[in-house]
C-alpha cells in the first residue's frame, strides 16, 4: 500500500456510508450508484507491488 483514506486508514474504503435517504430515488438507483461508488472508491495507486525478500545460501566445497 503507498496511500490510504484519512477517515478509514484503509486503501479501499472511505467512509462513505451506503444507504438510502427518505427522499431518494427508487432503489435499483441508489444501489447503482452505490456499486459505483463502491468501484471507485478501491483506488489502483493506492496499491503498490509487494516486497519481495530473497535469502539464499552459496556452499562451495
């Protein structure tokens, strides 16, 4: 991980709360918009390759 959000110190969530208000649209809508969000919310530069170790042994007779 290079980066995370503030609210969350999470790389693919930010806090935004899913849900519905009382004078939203119909729901196959809002759930759309959600999977939306949700989708651009997992930041790909947030992600970086992963550190790779190599420990080896050399034996010479």
């Amino acid at each position: 991980m290079t980066n995370v959000y503030t609210r969350t110190g999470l790389p693919n969530d930010d806090g935004y709360i899913y849900g519905t208000s009382a004078d939203s649209q119909e729901p196959a809508v809002v759930e759309n918009l959600n999977r939306l969000h949700r989708l651009l919310a997992k930041n790909p530069q947030y992600y970086d390759e992963p550190i790779s170790i190599q420990w080896g042994l050399e034996w010479m007779f």
